[in-house]
C-alpha cells in the first residue's frame, strides 16, 4: 500500500504541475495581449459561444476573457502553492490537500463550461484539449481521495491500542448500566 502512495503523490504532482505550467503560461499569454486572447480564434471560441449566449458586447468579451485568464492564473498559483507544500512536507509534517482540491474544482468548472461550446460548435480539437483537463482533474482528485484513505488507515493503525485497552477496562457481563430493565 504505501507503494501505491507514492505513485499516487507523484501523479498528483505531475498533475499540479501541469496546470501550473499549462494553464499558468496560458494565462500569462492572455492577459499580456492587448485583446486578452480574443485575437486567437481557436483558442478563444469558448468566450465567442458564452459571449453571443449572454448578447455581451465587444468591451463584455474582453472582461469575460479577462475573467476567465484570472482564474485559469489562480488555478496555476494554486497548484504551484501545492507543489510548494509538498516538497516542504518532505521534510516534516503533512501536505495540505484541500488548496488543491478547490484548484482542480476550479479546473472542472472552466472546463465544463469551456467544452460546452466547443460541442455546440463541433470542434473536435478544444473539446479534446478540454477533456484531458477534466480527466486529468478527475484523475488527481480520485488519487487525493485514494491517498487520504491511506493516511487514515495508518492513523488507525496507530490507534487500536488505545481502544482496546479502554475495553478492557470493563468487566464482561457488567450490569451497572441496563436502561430497559
């Protein structure tokens, strides 16, 4: 079991540091282009679709494309956060999984609202670019699920002990307590 931890920690750090490459390097690109990369039609189709389904106006674009580079930049700060804490938990203590569980709920928002209308559309390529992150989120949040289940099972090792010695402190058979007498 613990090898499997240990595989599951370095396929979450492989996937936190995806997003914070990926996504990081993607909102950087956005936010550095004067129309918030509205001028990359492919890669903004997504904004277009929710733009003409709200009735947003050129200057709405451009916010709901500011919007959506701010959070895919917090997504990539969070997941470079958690990396951080990982490696610092290396030497002592314990990693705080819940930074980076509200960053992959972060990740299947944008994606499921990103492949949205991209099926509308058919564009086969974005729905396929937003599918790996929703299943890579999938994937990270199911070997966070997998390793927390873990660190119980060993806090529970350590407990056992104490459970069974606060058993045995009763005697078999007592009737000091019996509310239906």
């Amino acid at each position: 079991m613990r090898k499997l931890s240990t595989v599951a920690v370095a396929m979450i750090l492989a996937i936190a540091f995806y997003f914070t490459l990926y996504w990081g390097f993607d909102a950087l690109r956005m936010l550095t282009s004067p129309t918030y990369g509205l001028d990359e039609v492919w890669r903004s189709q997504f904004v277009f679709e929710i733009g003409s389904l709200f009735g947003l106006a050129p200057l709405g674009l451009i916010k709901l494309a500011a919007f959506f580079a701010t959070l895919k930049l917090a997504v990539a700060g969070i997941c470079a956060v958690h990396i951080l804490d990982r490696f610092h938990s290396l030497r002592g203590g314990k990693a705080n999984s819940e930074i980076f569980e509200a960053g992959l709920m972060l990740v299947v928002l944008i994606s499921i609202v990103s492949v949205g209308p991209a099926i509308w559309s058919h564009n086969a390529d974005l729905v396929r670019e937003q599918t790996i992150n929703l299943m890579l989120a999938g994937v990270a949040a199911g070997l966070g699920i997998l390793e927390r289940r873990y660190d119980r099972e060993a806090e529970e090792t350590t407990e056992l002990p104490e459970i069974e010695a606060t058993r045995t402190a009763v005697p078999e058979g007592a009737t000091w307590f019996s509310p239906f007498r």
